[in-house]
C-alpha cells in the first residue's frame, strides 16, 4: 500500500478507555484523511488534515473524537472513552497534494471495544 | 446522503469473462474518479484513476470508463481472473475528500 503505515493493526479497547490510532503517510506526502468502516458498511469519512491543520472534519462524531498532525510525527486519530460502537476498521490514506491523484491506504486498525 | 453509490453488493463472473462494475454519483463538482480494490483485514489498494476531462482510462486489464452527462462510472475487468476476487470501491473527489460507495464483492469462478 505505498508506504502509509498504520499502527496499532488490532487494538483491544474496554469501554470508557481512550484509543489512539497512528498514522505515517508516504514520506513526502502532507495531506492525511482518515476513513472509517463499520461492518458490513462501505468507507466512511472522517477527517482531511494536512500538516498541522484541519481542513475538513465534516465526517468526525462531534464528541469524544480527534485528529491531528503535527509538524513532526504521525498523524494520530484520538477516541476518547470508547464506546462499543466505535468499534471499526480505521483507515488512513495519504496523498501528495490535491486530490486530483491517488491517494494510498494503509492497511487499517481495528478496533474492538469489550 | 449518499453522493457515491454502488447498486450491485456482489457479482460473479466467470474465469476468462469481462467483469463490469457501476457506480453512480449525484455531485457534478465531483473532478476525479477512482477504483480501489479492498482484500478482507487489509486496507483498499489503488487500481485505477480517471479525471473529469477524460471519459476513458485503459491500465492492463482495467478499463475505467465515465460518463459525466449520466453522472455514471464503470470499471471493466476483461479477462477476469480467479485473484480479482476481491471487494471493489469506487471513490470521487471535489478536492477535500473522496466519497466511496458502498463496495461491489466480485467473485471470478475458475
């Protein structure tokens, strides 16, 4: 998948804990969007960032979610006192500029919450 | 509001034949289409791509045609082989984010 790197690949959550997902894009990319699949659903929006800003967060829930990425690192999707829910394949994509090319995915995290 | 939308869930085609999958969308400002191809557990890999200027993209075997005026896209798979099982999503973009249907799970039968 082009070098984007997602980890944790499986992250088990209790309700209430909080999940953090990373996310490297492909070196020299700086444009990240998150994406989201339940089960048995297509992929769903989140949140477009390039570095150190939030340029569309229309697909984030209005509570207990966030995203970032900074300056330097990768960029983390933060879930805040999971719900069960939240529970989901997470991806992150990277692209090198507008999307007028390709973006690359990762290979998602999933996340249980028990 | 689903602005991407893939009718089909599942197809099967047979080893050797074309594969077709449709996608419809609704926003005209949409300026770039793409094709991913998504195995179970592992994230959607990039096949193929058209822009709105263009209404035929040919890469190997895939063949990704758009037909702007029926706000239409499809992608051709000829032959298809049994490794292009697989779910297919079809995605487009207005330059802040790509909006993907709801996959087509394609079966090609030996």
């Amino acid at each position: 998948n082009a070098g984007v790197m997602q980890n944790p690949r499986h992250l088990v959550r209790r309700r209430g804990q909080e999940a953090r997902l990373r996310c490297s894009p492909v070196k020299g990319h700086s444009h990240v969007y998150w994406y989201r699949q339940l089960p048995e659903e297509g992929l769903k929006f989140m949140v477009y960032l390039q570095k150190e800003n939030i340029i569309d967060e229309s697909g984030m829930p209005k509570e207990r979610f966030s995203a970032e990425f900074p300056k330097e690192g990768p960029s983390i999707l933060r879930i805040q006192q999971v719900v069960r829910g939240d529970s989901a394949a997470y991806f992150c994509a990277s692209s090198g500029g507008r999307l007028n090319t390709e973006a690359f995915f990762g290979q998602g995290t999933r996340l249980t919450v028990v | 509001d689903q602005q991407v939308k893939q009718n089909s869930p599942s197809l099967s085609v047979q080893e050797g034949r074309i594969s077709i999958l449709n996608c419809d969308y609704t926003n005209s400002m949409f300026d770039y289409f793409l094709w991913y191809k998504k195995y179970p557990a592992e994230g959607p890999t990039f096949l193929i791509s058209i822009s709105s200027i263009k209404d035929k993209n040919e890469d190997g075997r895939f063949t990704v045609f758009l037909n702007k005026s029926a706000k239409h896209l499809s992608l051709h798979i000829v032959p298809s082989q049994p490794g292009d099982s697989a779910v297919y999503f079809c995605a487009a973009a207005d330059g802040n984010q790509f909006y993907f249907g709801t996959g087509t799970s394609l079966t090609v039968i030996p």
